[in-house]
C-alpha cells in the first residue's frame, strides 16, 4: 500500500515538481552564493519526496509464508514456484519466504535456488509437519532456525540439498522412517538433529564446520551411514537412543569426540573410518553396544574409551593406531566388556588401559609398539591369546587375581615384558599351559612343548608352565564353533579343516627341528590320528592329559617349508553311516537264520 500511495503522489506533483525546478534553475544560474544554497536545498527537497520510490526496487519484496495447500494450491498465486499436476513443484527464482507444506505425496525441487531467511527465532525454511511421502530435493536453505523441520513426519525424503548457516540443518521431531541423503551440510550449529525419531536412514550426506554434526537424542532403530561428517564440534552423539547402527561413514577432524554415546544401548557401529578427532569413541553409562571392525586412527587422546558403568561391550575386530592410547576401560562398572581380535598398534600410550575395571575379557588382540601394551588395573580379568609384540613394556601390572596366558610375549624391550608396579597374586597359566616368552630359556627334555623351569616374574606372579613355541588359535564353523590351538616353534599358515582332516602349512629355518603340539576337540575328529609332514607318516605322542573333550598331540619334523596333514583313523562323518551298515546286516543275517 506504502508503494502505490508514493506512485500516486509522483503522477499527481509530476508537473507541478517540473515547473519549480526550473524556475530555481533559472534563479540559480543568476543569482551568488546565496542563490546556489536555495537551489540546493530544492534538490533536497526533490531526493527526500521521490526518496521512498527510489529504493522501492533495491529491496527484494517478500510475499509472507508461502504454503503448498492441500488441494495442491500454491499462496499466494505469486510466489515463486511454478506446479506440475499438483505432485511437482519447482521454485522458479530465490524465495525470500518460509514454505509450509500441507499436501503429502508431493517433490518440491528447488530446481538450484536458494530460500532465504533472517535467522529469526523458530522460523522454519521448509515444514514438513504431520506430512508423509514428500520429497525435498535440489534446494539452497540459508539462515533459518531450522532449514528443514520434520515433525510427525513420516516417509518423506530429503535429497540433495545444500543447508547452510541455520541452527538446525535438518530436525525430525517424532518422525518415522524417512530419508535424508545427498545433502550438504554446512556451517550449522546442529547439522541433523533426531528427537523421539526412528527408523530413519541418513545415507551419504556430507556435514562440516558444524556444532554437532548429527545429534540422535531419544531415538532408537536409525540407520546412519556413509556420511562424510568432518570438522564439526561434535561428529555422531548417541543420547539415550537404542539400537542405532552406524556404518562406513568418515569421521573426522571433529575437535572433541567422533562418536559419543550416552545412556545408550544395543547400538553397533561397524565398518567406519574414525580419525583425528580429540576422542574417537567414547561410552558413557552405555551397555551392551557392538563396536567392530572400525579404522580408529590419530584421534588426539582415546581410540575408544568406555567410562562410567559400560558393562557386556564388544569391542572386536577395530585397526586402533597413532592414537594416544588405544582402549580405556574406567571404574568398576566398566566390567563384562569383550576385547577381541583388534589389531592395537603404534599408539604413543597404552594399548589397553583398565582402570579399577574388573571381570574383562581380553583375547586375540595384536597389541604392538604402544608405550605399554596393557595396564592392567581391576581383578577377575581374562587375558588370554594375545599377542604382545615391541612394545616399551608387555604388561603394566598394579593389580591381582587376574588370569594371564596363551600370550605370546616377544620382544618387549623394558623390564622383562612385564613391569609390576604393585604387590598382587595372578595366575599365569590354565594349570597345563602358560604364556610364551621370547626372552625364556629353558629346556623342555619330556618333549610336550612345555618348559621344564618356571618363568618368573615375582615372587607372586610365576608362570608354571611357560610355552616353548608361539601360541595360536585357529576357529573352526563346521556344524558348530570349534577351536584348534597350536604350540608352535614354526610359522603356521593355510591351516583349514576340509570336514574329514585338519591341514597347515609350517616353515622355519632351514634343517633345524621343528615341532607341533596340538589341541583338538574329540567332537570334531574321532580320537585315533594319523599325522603325515609332506606325505609322510610320522610317530606322534598322545600327551596323557587328553580327555574324551581335547586330544593333545606332539610331534616334530625336520625344518624346510611342510605341509601337515592330521586325519582320523576313521573320518566322523563315517561313523554313523558305518553303524547304520552293520545294524541292518545284523538284521538281515538274523531273518535268514530265522528262515
């Protein structure tokens, strides 16, 4: 209304503004000074009346909200966006405006232009409320308190789109099932942010120079994944949210944690690239989650840290390296926790660290060239089949009561691989096989691939039965999970069970003795061997601690490159056809006697 009144009042004084500005052109041209002033303050007076319509085109003219009806209308008529049998609407110019949609089963395409807002309070670019199966794709979002609010909102998809400089990039607020992939992130106090929603997939977006990249709170069964989320605050913060799987996403260069996770359970996180961060992952008040085969690199303090009652984790499989320290159990109700199978190296700290922590278990794992391989704090714990190669120290060991062997201590430089920094009984053996110890000496004249002297470490830690070979544990998935276990002078490779005999490879130097001492469950071969080294047969010993559960071999073969090859004197799978052959001879030699 301002600008139609301003243009009434230009047509209106158009000719009498003309004749008064001639006339003081005239004065001024034949006046002094005095003249020149007065005509100045007549242009002045012009400036200030046509002021109003000289900037009306330098302002971009806002229309109000603009709503998407639910009879597919567009209000008002006017606004930028153009409609294609009421399911498609493209933006046709930049929108200075909020969208509020209130039809499902639509795209809106903002076809690359952008939707500007003014930072206000709650002012929302695009709302999605109580919508279901609308699409947002191709859309510039900057400057909104929320760029795009999903609220009751259900299997929508948010595609493509770049959201910068908002507070909240995206929100979902009770929200199910909808997905949000493609999109650029940038520059957002939170990049996504999920409240009371679930069963969402958030695929391949790229989030950066962020507060919080994605913040899941209360929000249990989401999918998050391959998202590059780089340079933010926070990377992935798990807050009382259940059974979320995060996977293959890159986290990185995000100054505090790349994943955090609290008051969390029964979420997995696999397959993810975690680097540079201040804290790789970190659990606080979080059980039961399942962290595994993640590449957990450079983080400036934790690879993963589990703090403050996290029981029954499992930590397996993860490449935790150049870390500061590799893993952090702390306090006691960071217990029941599996650590297994992680390849733990070059970290300037501790492998593993466990403060007060008890009742762990810690197996399979390559812990190498850390300060400390583990520090062991905390009772009850289980460390067994680890490798613990080149660090400063083996073990760090202030604690007691804890259970230490089938390790393979090799080359630790400081202190005898073991560094005892307080005064505790462990035990050091399963009371028929210890730890392997590269620095040990002693002889083994009973030919069982054990010691004949103790390795001691205190007067209260003694390894009564110290390996003379390498410890290894082979799994096997045949019917069931079944266990082989070596002790082994020699390197193995290739071992396999075929389903009727176990085979490896071994190798070591040229022409000296070599020797095999192996543990096989009686469930998965009969317990009558035959031992061939590179087709031969060779005599074994069957050591008098076999049971009817494990049989024990030792054998030994001259060093080349050799292939062993164990089968049973009848293969298991032909035990039960064999029974059921002579049970029905047995019956058919009965009939013909009684004929």
């Amino acid at each position: 209304m301002v600008t139609k009144i301003n243009r009434r009042f230009f047509h209106n004084n158009y000719n009498r503004l003309r004749v008064v500005l001639s006339l003081e052109r005239v004065e001024v041209l034949g006046r002094n000074k005095a003249g020149l002033v007065s005509g100045v303050w007549v242009l002045l007076l012009f400036l200030a009346v046509f002021g109003v319509v000289l900037k009306v085109p330098l302002v971009e003219s806002n229309s109000g909200t603009i709503y998407i009806r639910a009879d597919g209308s567009i209000d008002p008529p006017t606004a930028n966006i153009t409609r294609t049998n009421n399911a498609t609407y493209y933006f046709a110019n930049n929108i200075y405006d909020e969208i509020v949609v209130q039809r499902d089963n639509i795209v809106v395409d903002g076809a690359g232009y952008t939707l500007h807002g003014t930072g206000a309070d709650y002012s929302k670019g695009i709302d999605l409320s109580y919508r279901s199966n609308v699409t947002i794709s191709n859309v510039k979002i900057r400057t909104f308190y929320y760029g795009i609010w999903l609220d009751h909102s259900s299997s929508s998809g948010i595609t493509g789109n770049n959201i910068t400089s908002n507070r909240f990039g995206i929100r979902l607020d009770e929200s199910l099932g909808n997905s949000l992939s493609g999109n650029s992130l940038v520059n957002n106090t939170y990049g996504i942010d999920l409240a009371y929603s679930s069963n969402n997939n958030l695929y391949g977006n790229k989030i950066k120079d962020s507060g919080f990249a994605i913040d899941v709170g209360l929000s249990p069964n989401n999918i998050i994944s391959k998202n590059s989320i780089t340079n933010n605050s926070d990377g992935v913060r798990l807050g009382s949210s259940n059974d979320n799987t995060l996977f293959g996403n890159n986290i990185t260069a995000n100054s505090d944690d790349g994943v955090y996770i609290e008051a969390s359970s029964n979420n997995t996180l696999f397959g993810n690239d975690i680097a540079n961060n201040y804290a790789g992952i970190t659990l606080e008040h979080s059980p039961n989650n399942s962290i595994s085969g993640n590449n957990i690199k450079a983080n400036k303090y934790w690879g993963i840290d589990l703090s403050w009652f996290c029981p029954n984790n499992t930590l397996r499989r993860n490449n935790i390296t150049n870390n500061k320290n590799g893993i952090g159990l702390f306090y006691a109700s960071s217990s029941f926790n599996e650590i297994s199978g992680n390849n733990i190296t070059a970290n300037s700290g501790d492998g593993i660290y466990l403060e007060y922590s008890p009742n762990n278990n810690i197996s399979g794992n390559n812990i190498a060239k850390n300060e400390c391989g583990i520090s062991l704090g905390g009772t009850n714990n289980s460390i067994t089949g680890n490798d613990i190669t080149n660090n400063n120290y083996g073990i760090c060991l202030w604690s007691s009561n804890n259970r230490i062997y089938h390790n393979n201590f090799i080359d630790n430089y400081i202190s005898a691989d073991i560094y005892v920094v307080s005064i505790g009984v462990n035990y050091w053996d399963d009371r028929f096989e210890g730890n392997y110890w590269s620095e040990y000496t002693g002889t083994d004249t009973d030919y069982d691939g054990i010691g004949n002297n103790w390795y001691e470490i205190d007067d209260d830690n003694i390894d009564h039965y110290p390996l003379m070979g390498l410890f290894s544990d082979f799994s096997i998935d045949y019917e069931e999970t079944y266990h082989v276990t070596t002790i082994c002078n020699s390197s193995i490779s290739d071992f396999e069970f075929n389903g009727t005999a176990i085979s490896f490879n071994v190798s070591g130097e040229n022409d000296t003795t070599g020797f095999c001492r192996i543990c096989i469950p009686t469930a998965l071969m009969n317990v009558t061997y035959t031992v061939f080294v590179n087709g031969t047969e060779v005599s074994y010993n069957l050591l008098p601690f076999s049971d009817e559960t494990y049989s024990y071999l030792y054998f030994n073969y001259t060093h080349s490159a050799q292939e062993v090859v164990i089968i049973p004197e009848f293969p298991s799978f032909l035990v039960l056809p064999i029974f059921m052959i002579a049970a029905l001879l047995a019956v058919i030699v009965y009939k013909k006697r009684e004929v």
